[in-house]
C-alpha cells in the first residue's frame, strides 16, 4: 500500500520537485540568491540543463521568497516581453504583451498567502500567491535580430520587498554565458527529501489533503524533519523509480483525450492555464493533465494555449517517426515544413534528449533550427529540415546532430500564430527515416 501511493505522490508532486528544482540549480551552480536578475544574454545553450528550455528567445528570471520578503515588487519592463509569475505549483501569472501591462510595463505587487496589511490602491497590478514560493521568469523577443536589444530590455526587471519600496536596492544581475547548471529533479531519496522542505514552507491548499495523508505514513509530514527509517527510504526509492516510469509514460505515450494534434504530432500543453481556473476542469483537479506537461517543461502559461491568433504561443512535439518509431540518435530523419509558416513572428524546432528533457548536448553546441537562420529553401518556399548523426552534404544550416542522445524528442515553437495553425489547413510533416 505505502508503495503504490509512494509511486501516486511522485506524480502528483513532479511540478513542486521541478520548481524547487531550479532555485536549487540557480542557487549552487550559479551562485544566485533571493531577487537577483539571472539572463542569459546570448540564449541558453546545451551546457545547461532547463526541462525544454530553448536558444530562440532571451531568457531572464528571478526566484522569490514571500515567506521571507512579505509582499514583494516585481517592475516589468516595457516593449516585446512574454513571461508569467509562478507559485510553487506552477500556476502561472501573465506579464508583457498579454499581460495586464499588455507590453507597456509596470509594478506587480506578489502577496503572500493570509497576508493581512494594507495593500495600495493604485499603482500596481496586485498578484495574490497561494504559495510563498514564487519566480519571475521573462522572454525578451528578438525583433529584426537584435539580441542585444532584448537582453537590455529584460535586464532592466527590477525585483524587491515592497516594505523597501521608498529606496529599493539595485538588483544583481547575473549575465550567464557557456555556464553548466543542472535544473533535473533530484534521484532517489533525495527527491522526498526537497518535497518535505518545500511542504514546510508553503501552505497546504485544499486538494493537496489527501496527497499528504498518503503520504505521512512514509514520513513526510508538514511541520515535522524529514527522517524516514529504512523501511519507509526503500520504499521511498523505489516508489520514486515507479513513479519516475508512470511519468514518462504519461509524457511520451499520453492517453489524454486532447493530446493528438495531427499525424504524429502532440500538443504540447492540454492544461487548464486560464486565470482563476488553472489545472481544474469542470469535474476534477488535471492531475495527468499537470504531469504530462510539467515532467517535460516549466512555466506553461495563457499565453501558450490561447486558442485563437495571438501573440502568444503554440507549441507541438513528437516523439515517433511517420511509422510510429520512437526517434533514435543513431538514425537520419527528415522534417519537411511546408512553406508560408503561420506565425507573424518566427518559428522553431529544437531536440530534446529524454533522459534530461533539456537540448541534446551535442559537439555543435547547437539544438535548433529556427526561421532566423540562414537556411536552405526549396523551390517552393518549403524547407527540409535534417536530424541524425552527421549533417548532409552542403545543409549544415539544416541539420541538429542528435548522436549524443540514445532517445530524443522535438518540440515545434509558433510566435505569434496566425489562423492557418488553428484550422489546420497547415501542418506539418512527421519525420521520415533516410539513408
């Protein structure tokens, strides 16, 4: 009994491990702390692992403790910005172009939960938390190719406690190039070990209760040391490695209804990310739903599930080939992507490794294929996009070398998509094996 509902709780848990997961990268690889700015100037690259993180916009982020700060302010800059507030579980908070401050910036106020002082009247966008755990996390979009311009733009966020609003500190911004940080969960009784210290300090929200009498009789309690005996450590190890395999399946093979897109190609995100009904549907609380998407990535966001033409955006993944083969590191596949690409903005394609989640780390130290490359077209607007172990003769600028990742996976990114994506008289290829 302790086992299977050890195996249930690492299922249920796998997006508080994942948030604590990158304040703990931040913190130890990158020397981090509360409140600093990390960017990373020149787009991630594969020395890092970030679940599905990309190198085709400018990341910036910070990581709050409202539990430390009280309310805390978070000034977002002004111009082409995508990025949300996330709480410990990963409900999310829109900024930028589709935020409240719809790209023209301005002062968030994040308030912890039962917080009882005065709050102001104006001048901010109040943002009530319903954990204490919080991060900033922004996309500066680059426009005309100019990366530089974007990474100021996001560098200028400003992160503080709003008791220190009079004389706010500068912010430490951290520049980050070529540098390896590890945001992976944690292995073993290790990943029990942060869920206990991430339960102390948040509050339990309603549909958790049950999760955590499942889980006490293993030793994780709230207000209590985590000190399991040997009995309930084997069983802790082993539930996480069964819990570990349900997930993959849950990612890899989803049987969720809304998962298929077209051909052999997935959406991304099937969960509810809607303001004030993240993760519920109109009966249950989307377990499986909140899984599928966060044992892979982070920050899934409204703006990445609108339903209509936008400035948000779309993603699709694929895991097989046209056959139905899981996609293999040692083989040659071809993506044709037809031509005229319904985004306004730009598009990309990166692989992933599935073991990390993260870009495969090849020699190239390159992962992706995106419209901002100078790539090679066919006649007729189309492009042949190549992935295997060694690039074809003259379409370098076509090709990700995936012979560092036994298994891998890719997701398609649409900036700004445009009607023929939602109508679906555009779709994409699957992937074809060549010789």
């Amino acid at each position: 009994m302790d086992l299977q509902r050890a195996s249930q709780a690492y299922m249920w848990s796998v997006p508080a491990v994942n948030f604590a997961s990158i304040k703990a990268g931040w913190f130890r690889d990158l020397g981090a702390t509360y409140n600093d700015i990390i960017l990373y100037p020149e787009f991630l690259d594969t020395k890092g692992i970030y679940l599905t993180g990309n190198n085709s916009t400018i990341y910036a982020a910070s990581q709050i403790d409202l539990a430390r700060d009280g309310p805390v302010v978070v000034e977002v800059p002004a111009g082409p910005t995508a990025g949300m507030f996330a709480d410990l579980w990963f409900e999310t908070y829109g900024v930028g172009r589709l935020g409240p401050d719809r790209g023209k910036g301005g002062k968030y106020l994040l308030v912890p939960p039962g917080y009882k002082g005065e709050l102001p009247k104006k001048g901010y966008f109040i943002t009530p938390f319903k954990t204490m755990d919080a991060n900033y996390f922004i996309r500066g979009v680059v426009i005309k190719g100019d990366v530089a311009g974007a990474a100021d733009m996001i560098a200028k966020s400003k992160v503080y406690p709003y008791s220190e609003r009079a004389n706010p500190k500068p912010n430490k911004v951290l520049r980050i190039v070529g540098k390896h940080v590890s945001t992976d969960f944690p292995k073993g009784i290790d990943y029990w070990k942060t869920l206990s210290e991430v339960i102390n300090n948040n509050p339990v929200v309603e549909r958790d209760r049950f999760f955590m009498a499942m889980i006490k009789p293993l030793g994780i309690e709230k207000g209590k040391p985590f000190a399991p005996d040997a009995r309930q450590t084997r069983i802790l190890e082993e539930g996480m490695r069964l819990g570990h395999a349900m997930a993959q399946n849950i990612s890899f093979a989803s049987r969720l209804s809304q998962s298929p897109a077209y051909k052999r190609w997935v959406n991304v995100i099937i969960l509810t990310t809607k303001p004030g009904s993240e993760q519920e549907a109109a009966n249950y609380s989307e377990l499986d739903e909140r899984l599928n998407y966060l044992y892979l990535g982070t920050w899934p966001a409204y703006a990445m599930t609108l339903p209509f033409p936008s400035k948000g955006q779309r993603y699709l993944e694929a895991f097989q080939d046209k056959d139905g083969n899981w996609l293999d590191g040692s083989k040659a596949y071809k993506l044709r992507v037809p031509a005229n690409v319904p985004v306004e903005e730009f598009w990309s394609i990166t692989v992933y490794d599935n073991a990390t989640r993260s870009m495969t780390q090849n020699k190239e130290n390159r992962a992706a294929v995106s419209s901002y490359d100078k790539i090679t077209k066919n006649a007729d607007g189309s492009v042949d996009l190549y992935f295997g172990p060694q690039a074809p003769a003259g379409l370098k600028a076509n090709w990700v070398d995936t012979s560092a990742s036994k298994g891998w996976f890719v997701w398609f990114r649409f900036y700004a998509p445009t009607e023929p994506f939602f109508n679906q008289t555009w779709q994409l290829s699957d992937f074809e094996r060549v010789n």
